[in-house]
C-alpha cells in the first residue's frame, strides 16, 4: 500500500487531518522530526548509491575546491 507523509503548519491543522484520516478509515502513524530526517537521510543514501567506487583524488579535489574561500 502506498504512504504519503504530511507537514502541518500547526497542530491544529494537524491533528483536524488525523482525525480526517481516521474517519475515512486510514492508518495514521505521527512521526518525530527526528524519525523524518532519519527516513530522508536513507532516502539520499539509497539515491545516490550507485555501486560504483569514487576516485579518490577527484573526491578530494572537489571537497577542497567547495570549501575554499
């Protein structure tokens, strides 16, 4: 079954879309920040993965050339 997250602006806004939700007979699960970051840091991890090895010395170049002031 498909998800979708949701952001409220406030949590009354929030929590009239729970009880939406759950009137309409849908499973409603409240994540913390932290949960939510943790899901798109893997999300990022599982994009970029390519299974291909970097260059090292390119890798390093690129990371001193975007530091550098």
């Amino acid at each position: 079954m498909d998800t979708i997250l949701l952001k409220a602006k406030s949590k009354e806004n929030l929590n009239l879309l729970i009880k939406l939700a759950k009137k309409l007979g849908v499973e409603v699960s409240v994540l913390s920040e932290k949960a939510t970051e943790e899901i798109a840091m893997v999300a990022a991890i599982k994009e970029g993965k390519t299974g291909k090895l970097s260059d090292t010395d390119n890798f390093i170049k690129g990371l001193k050339s975007d530091f550098a002031s």
